[in-house]
C-alpha cells in the first residue's frame, strides 16, 4: 500500500493551518519508534492531539477464544531495506497500553478492520484505544480500498480544520467514501 495516497489529502488540509498544525511522519515506520516519538513528544510538552497510523490491521480469530485486533509496524531490524521488509504485529492490548498515558483526543486508525470485534466488542484496536482513555477513534471495521481511504481522509480533515466536530467530519468523510467517482 502506498502511504502517499491518503497522505496527500491529509497534507493539503493541514495547509490551510499555516503554522497552527505541524505534520510528523514517523521514520522509521516501528512501534519502537512511535513509542520513542510520543516519548519526546510529552518530555518537550508537546503532545500529539491527533496520531494517524497509516497501515495494515488484523482482527485475530485464532488468539484465545475472543479474539484480538492488532496493528502492523514495519521491524526494526529491517528499516535500513528499501523493500521486502518484515512486519511485526502490534496487538491491540499493547497498543492500548502505550497511549494509555499520552492523553491523545484523537487517533485515525487508517487500518483495515482496526474496529472489528466479534464475540468481544473491546477486542478492537479502536475499542481498546477508547478503553485507555483516548477520546475518539476514528478506525474502519473491514477491509477499505485505497481510493475509498483517500477520499474519507480528505473529507474528514477538511471539516476538522475547518472547525467542525469529530463526528460532524466522521459523517463528512463517510458521505465522500461512498460517493461515487
């Protein structure tokens, strides 16, 4: 998947902001280096008010008897290849466990079935966010096209930087993903 698709969109409604909204792309893309990063972040208090992860997600079914979503980083080891790099599954709980103490309003999980749950609704990487304590997630329940993405990306920060509420952008962008080209 190419990053840049939703990137771009997401780039040009932070444009209008000027200096009021700082972009930051996580390089190399690990789950050590998100935590490093939000690390820095709080130590400088400077905390993310939004985190966007831009990747794969997996609901799990054979983890236990309930399930378990999770999130794909890239592995350290791997960061100096320019391609055929491993992944490393980050679990939900994990996750949930690191942004605990961040106190982040808003985290876009631009991650296919980053919401899914089945037998357990707080299996979700989206439903354990809010369980640590992150306001809102924005997080997609199955598999998405990139174009579909790209187009809920654009409407939903466009409505958020122009002041609208999280929910108010959540319906903005699910209106656009299923506008039809």
């Amino acid at each position: 998947i190419d990053h840049r698709a939703s990137a771009l969109p997401l780039v040009t409604a932070l444009e209008c902001l000027g200096e009021l909204a700082e972009l930051k792309v996580l390089v190399p893309p690990t789950f050590p280096a998100l935590v490093e990063e939000l690390n820095r972040a709080r130590t400088a208090k400077k905390p993310y008010h939004v985190v966007h992860f831009d990747g794969h997600g997996v609901f799990m079914k054979k983890l236990g008897v309930r399930g378990l979503g999770g999130l794909c980083f890239e592995v350290p080891q791997d960061s100096e290849k320019l391609e055929k790099r491993g992944s490393q599954l980050i679990d939900a709980e994990t996750l949930a466990g690191v942004m605990r103490d961040e106190r982040v309003p808003l985290v876009f999980l631009e991650a296919c079935q980053s919401a899914k749950a089945e037998k357990d609704p707080t299996a979700s990487v989206a439903a354990a966010l809010l369980d640590q304590g992150v306001a809102s997630v924005v997080a997609m329940s199955h598999s998405v096209l990139v174009e579909t993405a790209k187009r809920f990306v654009q409407a939903f920060y466009g409505h958020l930087v122009e002041g609208a509420l999280v929910g108010d952008a959540m319906l903005a962008g699910q209106r656009s993903a299923r506008a039809v080209m």
